[in-house]
C-alpha cells in the first residue's frame, strides 16, 4: 500500500514555479552558476572579499560534497590534556567550580562510551 498523503504534489514533481523560473532563465540565456562564478572571480580581483566569500560559500555545494562528521574509533590509549589558562605558577592549585563542572562532565560522556566489542 503506498503511503502517500491525499494533498500536494506527488513525491519526485518539480515545482511548477521552479520550473517556470528556470525556462524563463534558460530562455534569456541566463545560468544563475555561471553568473555567480563571474560574481565571485570579479570580486575577489577587486578586493571585495567578503562578497567573494559569500559566492564562494554558494558555488561549493555544487562542486563538493557537504562535509559530514565522522566517528573515529581505535584500540590504542589516547591521552587528553585539558589547558585551563590558569598559570601553573599560581598558588592557588584549587581547580576553579566551572572547569570542575566540564571536567565532570567530559569525564562522564568518556564513561558513557560504548565499548567496541
């Protein structure tokens, strides 16, 4: 049984306005990619590198894969050192209640872990 819902357009239609706009574009000869690879060449010569930025940013997600996170596991001890920004010269050695509270909480996702078995 397919399970679709009774309103809109079927799931894979093209929206009709997206495909008006985009014959109209084609019609002038006009490609909003190509367009904005000018954009972005002419202001990255002139120095305008924040618009040049954001063009880039735009023009990547046709060209690269979006960067996703990956998960990392291995066997081997890894050490983890955790810099405070309290001088080691400082007298007093009392760890100050909010890095307490990270440690805490680093400490208890580190326990939380799933083991690899």
């Amino acid at each position: 049984m397919a399970n679709h819902l009774p309103y809109g357009r079927p799931k894979g239609t093209k929206n009709k306005l997206n495909l008006l706009a985009k014959e109209r574009m084609e019609s002038l000869g006009h490609d909003p990619i190509i367009a904005l690879c000018r954009l972005a060449m002419q202001a990255e010569a002139n120095g305008e590198y924040q618009l040049a930025i954001m063009a880039n940013g735009r023009l990547a997600k046709y060209s690269d894969p979006e960067l996703r996170s990956v998960e990392h596991r291995t066997e081997q001890t890894t050490t983890l050192q955790i810099v405070t920004g309290i001088p080691a010269e400082s007298g007093d050695k009392r760890i100050p209640a909010v890095a307490q509270g990270l440690m805490d909480r680093l400490v208890k996702a580190i326990d939380e872990m799933p083991d690899d078995d």
